[in-house]
C-alpha cells in the first residue's frame, strides 16, 4: 500500500472512531488494527495538524518572565516600533486570547 493510501485509511478510520463512541480497544478489535498502531497515527496527525497550524500562524509565542526588570516592553514588528507597560502588554495579550 502506497503512503498516501495508507494515510487516507487511518485518517478515515480516526474519523469513522470519533463518530462510533466506541472505546479504541473496541474499534480496533471490530475494524482488525492494533491499539498502538491506531495511537501512532492519531499522535502523528494530531502532532501535524499542530505543526501547521503553528507555521501558518501569525502569531508568536510570548513566555511571561518569573521577574520583570524593566516595566517597559518595546519591540519592533515590521519596522513597527511598539512601547508599552507589563500590565497594559498582560491585557492586550488576555483579550487576544479570549478573541481566539
């Protein structure tokens, strides 16, 4: 069975689980695959879908610091230069979030 192939099979048997209710023991069993095999290819797609979503994400990261030094933020985004305060750069950042 060619790549591709196979991956169409286990995308549909993923998908046709997520509508059986069925626990995956249960669906391995009555569709003849192996419980590793069917929790390999729902963490490799799971990983994937993360990964694209990730690269075509605008978005970037932003880990919160254990100590503020400076109480001003700056940076520059397409030749954009931002200033702003930890706490007005802490709301801006919870009602992006709340937007997504």
């Amino acid at each position: 069975m060619d790549l591709e192939k196979n991956r169409k099979r286990w995308k549909k048997l993923l998908a046709d689980h997520q509508d059986s209710g069925k626990t995956i023991k249960q669906f391995c069993l009555e569709h003849d695959v192996k419980v590793h095999q069917f929790q390999y290819y729902k963490k490799r797609f799971k990983q994937e879908a993360v990964q694209n979503e990730t690269e075509n994400s605008n978005f970037v990261e932003v880990v919160q610091p254990d100590m503020i030094v400076d109480s001003q933020i700056s940076m520059n985004l397409n030749g954009l230069d931002i200033k702003m305060d930890y706490p007005n750069l802490v709301k801006l950042l919870k009602t992006v979030k709340q937007l997504d």
